[in-house]
C-alpha cells in the first residue's frame, strides 16, 4: 500500500494519505489568494484514505458559506480545504506533504491576478480537476 506523510510545521498536526490521492492543481480562487498566496497547490483525498496520526492545534475556519479551511493555530500552516456540505473528499496542501505529488494544471484560472506565466501547465480546469 502506497502511503504519503505530511505535517504541519511545528508538527503539531501529523496525517498521512494511503493509496491514492489526485494530481495537484494550482489554485487561483480569491479564497485561496486571501488565506495563503496568490495561488495554492492543493491534492485532494478520499477521506477514506486519509488519517490523522496527531491533530493537536487542527482549528477549522467557515471561509464561506459551502467551505472550511484547517490550519495549524501554534505555527499558522494552512493545510486544508473541505466542504462543509460533502464529507467524502479533503483538499490538502501539497507543501504540507514529505512526497512530491504532479501538478496536472490549473482551477480558477481566470481569478489569476499577476502576469506569472505558466507555460508547462496549459490544462484549465473551470472549477475542479478530474479523478483520483
């Protein structure tokens, strides 16, 4: 079984990912943009393949009426998005991760703010990447 480690930085918050989780995309929402830079990297998980090994400064934030962001509250790592409708699915930060996970392209490409050019990810996704 493949598994995949990852922290926050003070390592107040362990979890890994086992099997599988999808590409990273680049994220150009403005929530993303608000809460961590001008764009984010994030995989997504199954939560079924996901799991905790220690959580103890995890502090979730309603960042809007359909979302929830995780975070370290002892060293600020943003490290999670989530639906606060849909449990299934967990978005994490790919540089919260000890493995490199591929960058498959972009979402919300059109709120991209800067003249940052982007010439090996051509794929753009409206919203959401596809597949696990």
């Amino acid at each position: 079984m493949k598994k995949i480690k990852g922290s926050c930085l003070c390592k107040n918050i362990v979890f890994e990912i086992f099997n599988e989780c999808r590409y990273s995309v680049l994220c150009h929402c403005t929530m993303c943009q608000k809460s961590n830079a001008e764009f984010s990297n994030y995989t997504k998980v199954k939560k079924e393949n996901f799991k905790f090994s220690k959580k103890k400064n995890l502090k979730w934030f309603n960042s809007s009426k359909n979302f929830k962001r995780g975070f370290c509250s002892n060293c600020g790592s943003s490290l999670f998005f989530q639906s606060r409708l849909s449990n299934g699915e967990i978005a994490i930060s790919s540089g919260s991760l000890d493995s490199k996970v591929p960058v498959k392209g972009h979402i919300f490409y059109k709120d991209k703010k800067s003249n940052l050019t982007f010439s090996k990810l051509h794929k753009k996704y409206s919203q959401s990447a596809q597949g696990f």
